[in-house]
C-alpha cells in the first residue's frame, strides 16, 4: 500500500471533480462553508443538525446526499476544533484522519480542498501537510495477515490547485518522497524482533543504500571492540544476535561542508537484560528500533531530494537480551571515550550503545548532532504521547528543532540540561553510573550521560521519542505501530539549513 493515496492537483471546484465523495473541512463554533448547491446545502445542514456535529478537532462524519448527477453522493465532514487553536498539527492528523475513514467506509475517490478557509498558512505550505497526512493514515501493516485488504488505492484530488503551478507540484513531490520513505521503513520498523534483529538492519540499511545511491558502512563486534566500544558491546552480550553500528551518508554534497549527523538508537528488542522488564511493559519492545528507524527514512529522504549539505546517519543496533553472557547489574565497562560507567541497571542501554556513537560520531566533525532515542519511559509521563522531549547543548539548535516541528506538525517540547543535574550519574567506583541515584528527573539524567559524551564545541541535541514513537492500538490519526515520529521534522529542520550557511 505504499502508494496509497495517489494523487491529482486539479484547477477546478472539488465539488465537480467526480469523486464519490468531498471533504468539508468545518471549524468548531463557525457555521459550515455549505456548497452553492441548495439541495445539498439542505442535506447537510439537517445532518449536521441532527448527529449534532460541532466541528471538534478530528471528529468526522459522512453524509450522504440526494443523488445528482454533478456533485458526489456523499461529503466527508472534517472538523478541525477551534480557528484560535489552529496549528500544522491539527491539520497533519486531520489529514491522516480523512484517509483513514474512507477507507473505513470503503471510498474510492475523494475530493480535498487544498487549503481549509481561514487557516493562515501558504497553499504549498497546507497541499504539503494534507498529502503527507492522508500517506500516514492510510498505511497499514498487513503483512502477517492470511487475508490482506484487497482494496485499490484512495484517489484523492486537490481542488483549486492549478497543475501546472510549480510550488504546488514541488510541495507534491517532497510529500511523496518523504511518505514513501516513511512508508518503506515503516513496514521494517513494524516488525517484530525475531526478524528485525541487527544483522536484519544491517542489510536492511545495505539494501537502502544501494537503491538510493547512499554509501554504507557496518561495524561488527569485532570492529566495535576494536575502537573501544565496550558500552555498546555490554548491551548485546546477553544476544545470540551480534550488534551493528551502520553508518550511512548522502554522496555528491558540497564539498568541504561539515555533516549534518543524525543518529538513532536501534535497539531490536529491549528485554531489559539482567534488570528484566515485566511482561507487560516488554510486550511492544520491538519498538525500542525506532529512533535509528526514522534516521533511515530521513536517510532516503536526504538522497531523493539531494541536499547539498552531507548528511551522515547513524544506527546503533543491538538486542537487550538477559542471555548468559549478559552484562551484570554493577558491572563497569570502559567507554571508547575513555570514560568508564557502572552499569547498575541492564535496562538503561540506550544511552550505553549512543554513547559510543556519539564518541565515534564526533570523528566526523559535525555541523550538528542530533540524535532520536526511545530512551525513557519518563517522558511518557511527562508528556504522553503528544511531544517528544528536546534537551540539547546548543539553545539555537533546540530553537531550530522546535521550530522545524512546529510547521511539520510534529511537536518537541524542551527541557533543561543544567549542570545541577550531573551530580544524579556520580558513583564512588567509576566515572559514570548509567541510571540516575535518586530515580527522578529521569528523561534529565538520560539525556545528562548523553552528554557526558559531546564535546561543547558540536551543536547537539537529543530527541526522546518514547511517547511519540509509536501506537499501540489504532487511533483516529494514527494506524497501530511505528510512526516514525521525527523523520518530516528533520527533513524540515535540513530544508532550512539548506538556505542557512
Ligand atoms: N526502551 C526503554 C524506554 C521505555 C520504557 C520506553 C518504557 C517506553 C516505555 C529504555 O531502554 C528503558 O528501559 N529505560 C528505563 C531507564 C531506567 C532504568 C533509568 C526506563 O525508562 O524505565
Ligand atoms: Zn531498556
Ligand atoms: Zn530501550
């Protein structure tokens, strides 16, 4: 289904463009744009009426209408929650919302206003946000069902959208090229650990690299304790399955500038290791990929759109397992940094396999580092699933971020890295311990040992996607499994440094 929905920018009204049915976006407390069309108008006001519909942000209704033979036979009605409220978020998942209900109600065609009346955004800026939405909703992961949905792919036509008009079909094309990328590493992302263990994201990424002109590198364990990664190695050593750090990076950039690099923790399953999650919380485990999942889409998105810039993406995959082999609770390993860190709790390895990454990640001499972690269940309390937390050594990066986010729909929401904190990862026997003393201010303290291996000089900033990740059950925007969460946000984030120097 990757190629679900298709899509058409078209001159004409949405109302005549011949689809089964058009979407009316509606605000909260507004009255309706009704169509020309009395009867039509009728039909619509009197369901509206009657089902009470208010217009709440991604509340949807179909209404069927008097059958004529120059308009389509229902309207999709989309809320979109208050004009004051309005922002790119709300219309990203008002889009993913529109695909995923007609699907639910078996539509084939659907009519979309390019630009809801009255948001204050540039057309480019909405074809953009409504095609990349609709992708992310109509994806589904089907691939271990006996008998997958058969059905055709959703065409969607953008009314009032001239097609000729280049910064409309440039918006088009940069929306499919990142929901296909989403898309294709979504189908990895959302499978299980006893397939998607590191090898398989070592040829995953092999593969990626040679069909989209990227060059590639993979260092085993032999090479990981080679260059000193004893923390990353501490993580696999309770797994039949040897870790991977894969590096890719975008050919053909401007030469002499410094990367852009992007690295992901890539944990295939956490099991937790000696410190053993509980049942429950292990369940949806193989989620722990995720981070180094939307460095790979970002990866192929960075390829098909050329940026000029070279970008550099790192994926540190390992499988948390509590094998024989494991690494103990107070064990002490040496870092390729120099440092040493007291592994107390087996459970916190995210930050053990990126801080050898980040270690090696620096011999690149970045422009900047960002790096995508689902390190935390803390900031799951603290945010749930609506932000991810930023923490960064640079407050103009952070600013970038956020602000990258906010025109992609994709929220971060910062928190502070004082110095204060530090004191949490001391220990008597080594220079680190991995887990906070006192168990609070745990996205902090994660993002604090992070740190503890950047070097104040390199712009960096640390992305904790716990909450953001992933859905576990299907929501009205969000098909279950990997989102991917990050992956438009960092395209956005380059698209604008594209044009900095
Ligand atoms: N992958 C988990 C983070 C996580 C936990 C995400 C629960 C979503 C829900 C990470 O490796 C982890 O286990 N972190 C520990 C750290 C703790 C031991 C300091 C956590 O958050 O419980
Ligand atoms: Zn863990
Ligand atoms: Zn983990």
């Amino acid at each position: 289904m990757k190629k679900n929905p298709v899509f058409t920018l078209s001159n004409a009204d949405p109302w005549s463009v011949g689809a089964e049915a058009s979407v009316l976006f509606v605000w909260e407390s507004q009255k309706p744009d009704l169509p020309a069309d009395k009867n039509a108008a009728t039909a619509l006001r009197r369901w509206i009426d009657r089902k009470r519909f208010a217009g709440k942000a991604l509340e949807t209704g179909l209404v069927p209408l008097p059958p004529a033979k120059d308009r389509p036979a229902h309207v999709l009605l989309c809320g979109l929650g208050k004009l004051s409220e309005f922002t790119p978020t709300v219309l990203d998942r008002a889009a993913s919302t529109i695909a995923r209900a007609a699907i639910k109600h078996a539509l084939g065609s659907l009519s979309v206003p390019s630009l809801p009346r009255g948001a204050s955004l540039a057309p480019d800026a909405a074809l953009l946000l409504l095609a990349r939405g609709m992708r992310f909703g109509a994806y589904e992961f089907q691939e271990y069902k006996s008998s997958p949905s058969t059905r055709e792919a959703l065409r969607v036509t953008f009314g009032g959208c001239p097609p000729k008009n280049a910064t409309l079909r440039k918006a088009l094309q940069r929306a499919e090229v990142e929901s296909e990328a989403i898309a294709e590493v979504r189908d990895f992302a959302n499978q299980p650990g006893n397939v998607a263990n590191p090898a398989a994201v070592a040829r995953f990424a092999r593969q990626l690299a040679k069909q989209y002109g990227l060059d590639c590198e993979v260092l085993d364990d032999n090479a990981l304790r080679r260059k000193g990664c004893r923390a990353f190695l501490a993580v696999s050593a309770g797994s039949h399955t040897r870790p991977a750090l894969v590096t890719l990076k975008t050919r053909g950039a401007r030469k002499g500038q410094r990367p852009l690099v992007v690295i992901g923790k890539t944990i295939t399953f956490d099991a937790g290791g000696i410190s053993l999650k509980p049942s429950k919380s292990m369940e949806w485990m193989r989620y722990d990929k995720c981070g180094g999942m939307t460095v790979l889409a970002l990866m192929i998105v960075a390829a098909r759109l050329k940026f000029r810039r070279p970008v550099v993406g790192m994926l540190a995959a390992a499988e948390n397992m509590p094998g024989g082999g494991a690494t103990r609770p107070g064990d002490i390993v040496r870092t390729a940094s120099g440092k040493t860190v007291e592994i107390l709790n087996t459970d916190a390895e995210g930050r053990l396999v990126l801080a050898d990454t980040l270690t090696l990640a620096a011999a690149l001499k970045p422009a900047a580092m960002v790096d995508l972690a689902t390190l935390t269940g803390a900031v799951l309390l603290a945010l749930g699933h609506e932000a991810a937390a930023v923490l960064a050594n640079n407050e103009d990066l952070s600013k970038e971020l956020i602000a990258a986010g906010q025109s992609t729909g994709d929220r971060l929401w910062p928190l502070p890295l004082w110095r204060d904190y530090a004191s949490e990862l001391h220990t008597p026997f080594a220079d680190l311990r991995n887990i906070g003393a006192a168990g609070s201010a745990g996205v902090i303290t994660g993002a604090w040992f992070l740190r503890e291996f950047v070097s104040d000089d390199i712009p960096w900033a640390h992305l904790d996607i716990s909450g953001t990740a992933w859905t576990e059950k299907p929501g009205a925007w969000a098909p279950p499994g990997a989102t991917l969460f990050g992956t438009k946000l960092l395209s956005e984030w380059i698209h604008q440094r594209e044009t900095t120097p």
